[in-house]
C-alpha cells in the first residue's frame, strides 16, 4: 500500500484535509500519516476541528507557533524532515499559503519525495505578503498543482510551469466539497445563532487577521472605522483572531461591534448562512461567503480569487472606510446568481485520483 504524508497547520488546512482524509479513508488504497505543526494551537483554531469534522487526530503534532517567519519555517523543516526520514512516505501533501505549507514542501523535495499542491497557482502579485511568497515557492517545486480555477492554471502557464517536470490539472477548489458535506452536519450541531441572539439576514459577519493589517495600526484603525459604521445599520458580529485581539488591547482600542470568541467550524458556517453578508482579509472567507450566498468586502487591496470580483459577488476595499461603507449600501441593492459553477464540483475526488495517478 502506497504511503502519503499530509501536512497541515492552519484553520483552512484542516478543513481542506478533512475532504481529501475522508476519500482516503472510504477507498483503502492509500495509508495517510497527518502531520499538524502547530502553527494554530488555539483549541478553537485547532483541536475543536478534529472533534467536530471526524478526522482522525494527527499522527504528529509538532507545536510549533508564536515565532517569527524565519524560526518558524525552519524548525518545521527540520520536524517534517525527522518525520519523512522515518515514516518514508510516496507523497507529500500540502495546502495553501503557509508557513507549513513551504516547509512540507521542502523538507520533502529535499528528500526526493513527490509534493502535492493542493490550491496551486493562486496569485496575489503582492510580493510583500508571506503568503504569496510561500504559494510561489511551493509550486515550483512541486510535482501535482491542483488548481482551483482556470486563472490559476494561467497564472502558472504564465510563469513558464508548462515547460518544468510536474502536472498541471484544474481540479476546482476542495473548500467548496467541505462547505457542501459539513453545512447540513452544522445545522443540527450548531447552536450560535440562538445563543448570540441573532436574527438571520441582520448581522454582518467579519474577520480581520492579515499581517499587512494587523502590522499597521493605522489599516487596522480604517477598518475598524467602516465596520463602526455598518454597525450603525447591523449588527457586526466578529471571532477575533489571537493577534488581532493582542493588538486592540495593546493599544486600548474600544469598539462597539460585537467580538466573540474564535469559533469552531460549525459555528463559523452557521454565521455564514445566516448573516447578510462577510467583510474579511481572508482568502477561504470569501469563497465561503460564495458558497453560502453572501456577498464580500474584502478588506484587501487585492485577491486571490479574482472570479469573486469579476463577477460582482465581493468588493476589493483595502482599508479604506469609505469603500467598506460603500459596498454595505451597494450590497444591500444587489440580487445576484450564486449558482454560477465558479469553483468546480467533487474536487476532493479529482484530487484522489490525481494522487492516484503519480503514486
């Protein structure tokens, strides 16, 4: 039986393994060793994932976090080699963006191990963001890109992929299998909505987290601005990320919208079909808000997921407050076709069989 490695590390991560481990397990073609880093090590950014989406709980968990970009990365480069070296895998499986995601990716490269990158070809064309820096990476070096879309294909056609030694395939966006699987288990699980007493299609839904907000106080302050006014006509309900939290205390920054606790899957797509629509600095968020029928301010200068814009299901906003303001009224007017197949269907099995195919 062929042997695969799956790295993860982050909140997005355990739901994009949880489609692609389930598969695994259904098939019995593969054995899989799941390897958590640790990069989120909040129970509910990490342990409550497991607990909730039935996963097995990681063969490894490295606790790595709270240290800079360069410490970080190497130290897991340097458990994942530990851990390759021992378990000798096939294939090495990555997701996404971050500093777990380019560690898996070298430590098995280095090995002469074949990587798999799940989300591949995602471009932001923001050099100055961690998470572009690591995609970019990534992907030269890896021997499957499961891309998301036709943009990311061209993206990579753009930078020279089709002459290098790896496969190239559209798989569509494994977020939108889990979103599908979890959101009927969610209904009956999740109690938030009736606990934090909201009333459906009332509230906005926001998340603020990326470094190049969270480090500039005064993009965090603008955003915090835009939001205070959309407050004023609906409730804005935020889970505050660790960092976002240390940085409003720190500097004794008092808001009126409503902050809660970071919260487990369930919990976040309950939000996300209830609320009338998302403003977030996440990538994951805004496909989630698609998949959930909201419409999305992204609290960026740019995105990844430029289908959302070109289509008119979410607003590139930067910091700006007036832009934040503007697309809540301009919203409120809009009543789009969320049906459009932007993002694929049954990704989590093309990628299977893509693994299958260079096993």
């Amino acid at each position: 039986m062929k042997k695969i490695v799956t790295i993860v590390g982050a909140r997005p991560q355990f739901i994009k393994a949880a489609v692609l481990s389930r598969i695994i397990a259904d098939n019995k073609e593969i054995k899989e060793i799941l390897v958590h880093t640790g990069q989120h090590f909040d129970a509910n950014m990490s342990a409550i994932f497991f607990d909730e989406m039935q996963i097995p709980k990681p063969t490894y968990n490295l606790g790595i976090n709270t240290l800079g970009h360069g410490a970080m990365t190497g130290l897991m480069l340097q458990k994942i080699e530990e851990i390759l070296i021992k378990e000798k895998p096939d294939l090495v499986v990555v997701y996404g963006d971050t500093n777990s995601t380019i560690a898996g990716a070298l430590a098995a490269k280095k090995l002469h191990i074949k990587v798999a990158h799940v989300e591949a070809g995602l471009r932001s064309f923001n050099i100055k963001m961690p998470e572009e820096i690591n995609r970019i990476l990534t992907d030269r070096i890896s021997d499957l890109l499961c891309c998301p879309t036709e943009n990311a294909i061209k993206n990579l056609e753009q930078e020279g992929f089709n002459n290098f030694n790896c496969k190239i395939v559209q798989s569509g966006d494994i977020m939108k299998d889990a979103v599908e699987f979890y959101s009927k288990i969610a209904s009956n699980k999740s109690t938030i909505i009736l606990d934090l007493n909201l009333e459906p299609n009332k509230f906005v839904l926001a998340t603020i987290h990326r470094q190049e907000n969270t480090d500039s106080l005064e993009n965090l302050k603008a955003i915090f601005k835009g939001l205070e006014s959309i407050n004023k006509k609906a409730k804005v309900v935020m889970p505050i990320h660790p960092r976002t939290k240390a940085i409003l205390d720190k500097n004794n920054l008092k808001y009126t919208i409503t902050f809660i606790n970071p919260v487990g899957y369930f919990d976040m797509l309950q939000l996300l079909k209830h609320c009338n629509l998302v403003v977030t600095d996440s990538g994951g968020l805004q496909k989630e808000a698609f998949y959930n029928k909201k419409m999305c301010i992204i609290a960026r200068e740019e995105t990844e997921w430029v289908e959302l814009v070109e289509n008119n299901f979410a607003a590139i906003c930067g910091s700006n407050s007036g832009k934040i303001e503007q697309a809540f009224e301009a919203f409120q007017k809009l009543n789009l076709d969320f049906e459009k197949p932007l993002f694929g269907n049954n990704v989590g099995m093309k990628i299977y069989n893509e693994i299958l195919s260079i096993l």
